[in-house]
C-alpha cells in the first residue's frame, strides 16, 4: 500500500490561539512584551532592507480587511487582519488576524500562526519602544483614554519597557474601564479609575489614546493637551478615522511608522500631504532626532505596519521550537515526484 503520510515539507508549523495563550504565560507577558521590542527595534535597525508597501485594504460600511506583506529578502511575511468596529455589540472581537512566514528561496511556508493575541502584544511593544525613545525622561504616569482590549497590554507594555508605575484610565463606557481595572489589579501598577479623559491626563507624561469608532472624532482636544508629553494615538488606523484635534498635531512633533501609510490612515491624513514627520527607524539608526526638549510635546501617530507583524511572527517562530505549542499542520501538497501531482491525487483514493 502506498504511504501517503505527510512529508516533513509537507507539515507547517501552526500556533493555534490555545497555543499562543500557553506560550505567553510560559514566557510570561511582560517579557514577551519586552522581547517583541527587542525583536522590532531590530527590524527597524534594518528597515531599508524590507519590501514596503502600504497594506493593501478591502474597505465596507462596517469596516476593513486588510493584507499587511513584507520580506527582508530571505523571508518573506504577511498578516490578515481586520477592524470591525461595532462587532463587540455582537460579542465578536472587533480586530481578528493571523500570518504566515515563508522561506523567499524555495516559497515554502515556514509558519502560520493567529495573530489577534500576537497583535495586541505586538502593537503595545511598538508603543512603549517608541515611547522610550520619545517620551520626557522620567516619564511614569500613563493616561490610558480607551480601556478596550488593548488597553492592559498598552499598560503592561509601559511598565514593562519604559518603567511606567501608575496607569489612569478612562473610557466613556464605565464599565470597560471597570474591566481593565480589574484585569491590571496585582500587576504591579498603581491604577486610576477616572471619569472624564481630562481627569485621565493630570499629571500623565505619556497618554495613549486607543478608541474603536471608525469616524472622525476629537478625543483629544487642543485645550486638553499641555506642554513636555509624549502622545501615542493608536486609535486611528484607516481613512475616516482620527482621535486628536488638528490644532493638536500642529503643536507636536510628529513621529511615524512608513509615511505614505500613515497619510492615508493616521492622525496625519488631517493635515496637508507634505507636512513633515520623522520615521522612527530614522530615530532608531540616529538619523533623525527624536525629542529636542523636555517642553516638546511628541505624538507617535500609530497605525501599525507590516514589519512589526513580521518582527512578531519571526520571534514566535525563534520561540516554539522546544515548546512544542504548535500543531504540524498538514498544508501543502508535495509529491515525491514534483512534476505528478496528479498521480499524488490519484494514489490518494484508497
């Protein structure tokens, strides 16, 4: 008889959610957290070696699909990701994602994996590097206005990589910011329920504004915002939707991921195409200058890009290996003679 057992070629590591979940308490978050910066300050170390594009969007009344690919030449990357707004009032998850690496030399798939866990520790590891680089020193109070379900990992991430103590928050649905509360509870930061995002802010060096409505929209008004903060607006992440009022953004230094995506989708797409801003792997490699003065106010206008997915799914990979949370997932056809697939089929019917 025939064997048709999968060959080694054939199986693709796949990390299912169950998985994922497991490999982040056997690392623990907050170093996980800290090796995703780590990893992501490494790919922008060598950020002109990577494709760049921006994500390719498939836009509704109800929301986006997103593919988000990149490759530093020898491996290559996407992610799948959505943002659906109004699907909490369902019980869904508003943004759903998972990715793939693949080996550029032969097209192989080398990794699948979800990415809706991953991406919420992705996204916090962007924000707190950049904060580190960016934010007044001494910097350890962050005002957190939007306590849905990135807000703890926003947090944990600027305890974990900035050394932020106390965390306030505020969302206009009291009872995210009871969640968040309690899910930070014994986490080793001093938390601040507060009742208005003006309350959320006193005394924040760092505030991070992260909110669902895909819509133009003022969290931040110019009044609220004072001299010498570091501003992390992760909230808008597609055409139609902002968090900060434009008088806001005149005011700050400007500072983003790959320009000719963040002008379609971020903060910026309020103001002129040319207004500057400085790309943060610029920072990183010192090419640009990152804070000038302690008066300065910073924004870090987030929209998220594709080599931070792929710093992701590269670390996942260097860390599954002795594990074993992951499935062999039997993806791909590959018959002992390439040229016969049809006679692979065929053998296959028993």
């Amino acid at each position: 008889m025939t064997n048709l057992k999968p060959s080694d070629k054939a199986l693709v590591p796949f990390v299912s959610v169950d998985h994922m979940m497991k490999l982040i308490h056997h690392i623990g978050v907050e170093p996980m957290l800290a090796g995703l910066a780590e990893y992501i300050e490494a790919d922008f170390r060598r950020w002109e070696l990577f494709d760049k594009t921006p994500r390719v969007a498939s836009h509704s009344e109800k929301g986006v699909i997103e593919l988000m690919p990149t490759s530093d030449g020898d491996v290559y990357g996407f992610k799948y990701v959505n943002g659906h707004p109004s699907n909490t009032a369902e019980g869904l998850q508003t943004v759903t994602a998972f990715g793939l690496l693949a080996d550029v030399s032969n097209g192989y798939p080398v990794l699948l994996t979800e990415m809706t866990m991953l991406t919420a520790l992705r996204t916090a590891a962007t924000s707190a590097l950049v904060a580190r680089l960016l934010a007044p020193k001494g910097s350890h109070v962050m005002a957190m206005i939007g306590n849905g379900a990135q807000s703890e990992f926003q947090g944990l991430a600027m305890k974990a990589i900035c050394g932020v103590d106390e965390i306030r928050l505020y969302d206009i649905d009291r009872a995210a910011t009871a969640k968040c509360a309690a899910n930070l509870a014994g986490q080793g930061l001093k938390v601040v329920e507060c009742t208005s995002a003006e309350e959320a802010m006193l005394g924040a060096q760092i505030i991070t504004t992260c909110t669902a409505d895909k819509q133009y929209a003022t969290i931040l008004s110019d009044n609220m915002v004072g001299a010498g903060v570091h501003i992390n607006a992760i909230g808008g992440d597609c055409p139609g939707k902002t968090e900060l009022a434009p008088a806001i953004l005149h005011r700050a230094g400007i500072f983003v991921e790959y320009p000719e995506q963040t002008r379609i989708e971020g903060e910026i797409q309020q103001l002129e195409p040319d207004h500057p801003v400085t790309e943060i792997w610029q920072v990183l490699t010192g090419q640009a200058q990152g804070r000038t003065d302690e008066k300065q106010i910073t924004l870090f206008d987030s929209v998220g890009f594709a080599i931070e997915d792929f710093s992701a799914l590269r670390y996942v990979r260097d860390q599954i290996g002795e594990t074993g949370l992951f499935h062999p997932l039997d993806l791909l056809a590959d018959p002992d003679d390439p040229r016969d697939l049809f006679g692979m089929l065929q053998r296959a019917r028993g």
